[in-house]
C-alpha cells in the first residue's frame, strides 16, 4: 500500500485519508482480508471510495482450491445477515440472498437472454449485460459454448458445476428489487460480493504506469440509488490456471441500488494470456434488498 502511494502525485497523497482496519485471518493457505479504507482519486486498483465520507467493509481472498476463499466467503455471509432466504419473498427484515448458478445441482449447459430475470421475482436481482446474454455452464459447456478447449482447464468452479458468464461481453450488471415484487419496487442493500475464477492480475510483475503493478483485471462497482458511483473494489488474483478469488463489500446501511462487474480484460472466447485476462464468475452474495426509502 505504502509502495502505491508512493508513485501517487504529492497533490493526490494530500488527498488521502488513511483509514484502515485489518482483521487478517488465514484461510487454507491464503491470505484474506477483511478491510475498511478510503483512497485518493484515481487509486481504483486499491479500491476507491467514491461519494461520502462512509466506508464500507471490504472482504477479500484467493487462492488455488475452494478452501483458500471459503473462510472469507463465510465471514462475509455472516456480515450480510446469518438467515440465507433463499425464494422467500420480501420484504424481510434481514438475513442475505445468494445464487450459485447451480439450479439444484444441474450440470446442463444453459444460455439465457438479458435481461436475466431467472431470479428477480424469488431473490430481487435482475442481472444484464451490453452483450448478448448469458450462459450458466459445467467447464465442458464453457469449452462448447466459448468453442476454446482451453477453458476445460483454466477454470474451476467454487460451488459444483456451473459456472456464470455473459456471452459476448465482460461486463455484467446486478439492480436489486424486493423479491417477491415482480421488479415493480426498487431496493438497494448493504452489500455485494462474488466469487470469480482464474483472475491473474494484478499479478506483481508490473510496472504498469503510475500505479505500478497493481493493475487489475477483474472489480466490482457499487452505484447508489441516483447512480452515483458508491465504491470501486479490484478483485484479488492469485497466480496460475484454475484460481479462486472473493471480493465483496458491507455498509452499515442498504445504499447500494446496482453493481457493475468487469471480469476479465476481454468477452470470453479467446485464449488467456499475460496480456488479456480471460475471467468467469461464480456465486453472487448480497444483503436482503430492502425498498428504497
């Protein structure tokens, strides 16, 4: 951190308020944080605080196995709200609402349309994407559906099979309802996190322009309800094929309305290489959404 700040300019290193509050634990080999801070203009790659002076609580992991993440994933279910509501409709008091893509176990290979309403009437999320659709897939599914063999073993996923991807895109987009509403009424929670495969950057072999070797391929941001930016979080890499990694953040209060996800450099389709990241996502955990006031 100190590093980074350094190759900040003297007028942005003024701007900084540093503001920490580490709980480091170990998680089967990986390090995860979980971490409160503010960050200069332009520092998104350590993760950027956009719009007041309230700090959200950041969770973070990755590593090689599903066990390297688990430990974060499960703090961070606890900060959410203990209660998983699963289908059941809102509006409810508190507890978290989670999809894994898994479809009770499916192991089909199963394209969707954006919007992606599968799960805004039983869990408040209606999910986009600028390209084409979606595709909820086992590694094989990938391989068909991207026509890249590799991608049988680039990737893994954190809660069996399937893993989540847009198709023809890098970008996905979560707004947040009441479940149970039909999307007819607004809702904003206190946090989002997600599980994402074989994020190689930032990778510690920079340097890559004033921010050194912290460029990243792989964040998440956080809007309010008057699509103000909330919060930037880069999501952490760990080296090699087939890594897990977690990002999610926690306020005290339900003021994120929609997030943004860039997962990877490029659309799925081509080969990973050092140069363009090619990332898939997994489980998407978030606060029970609440009807915006």
């Amino acid at each position: 951190m100190a590093r980074a700040l350094n190759q900040l300019s003297r007028e942005e290193r003024k701007q900084v308020k540093q503001k920490h509050s580490f709980s480091i634990f170990q998680a089967a080999g990986a390090l995860a944080l979980a971490t409160s801070m503010a960050a200069p203009a332009g520092a998104q790659a350590l993760g950027e605080q956009a719009k007041s002076s309230v700090v959200p609580t950041v969770f973070q992991a990755a590593g090689t196995t599903p066990a390297s993440i688990q430990s974060a994933v499960d703090q961070y279910r606890a900060a959410l709200g203990a209660v998983n509501n699963g289908n059941n409709p809102g509006p409810l008091d508190g507890g978290r609402r989670e999809i894994n893509w898994d479809g009770g176990g499916s192991t089909a290979t199963s394209p969707g349309v954006t919007p992606f309403t599968v799960f805004l009437q039983t869990r408040g999320a209606n999910v986009t994407t600028p390209g084409t659709g979606f595709v909820q897939a086992p590694l094989d599914g990938l391989v068909t559906t991207f026509a890249n063999d590799t991608y049988a073993t680039i990737f893994q996923p954190f809660s069996p099979v399937r893993l989540f991807s847009p198709v023809g895109s890098n970008q996905t987009e979560v707004e947040f309802f009441v479940p149970g509403s039909q999307g007819a009424i607004a809702a904003t929670t206190t946090g989002f996190g997600a599980v994402f495969t074989d994020v190689d950057r930032p990778n510690g072999t920079g340097p890559r322009g004033r921010l050194g070797n912290l460029r990243a391929s792989a964040l998440i941001e956080y809007f309010d309800k008057d699509a103000a930016l909330l919060y930037t979080g880069v999501v952490p890499a760990s080296p090699g094929n087939a890594s897990l990694s977690f990002f999610g953040i926690v306020f005290a209060d339900a003021r994120i309305a929609r997030v943004r996800i860039t997962a990877g450099d490029k659309a799925p389709g081509g080969d990973d290489t050092s140069r363009l990241d090619v990332v898939m996502m997994d489980d998407f955990l978030y606060g029970e959404p609440k009807a915006v006031q």
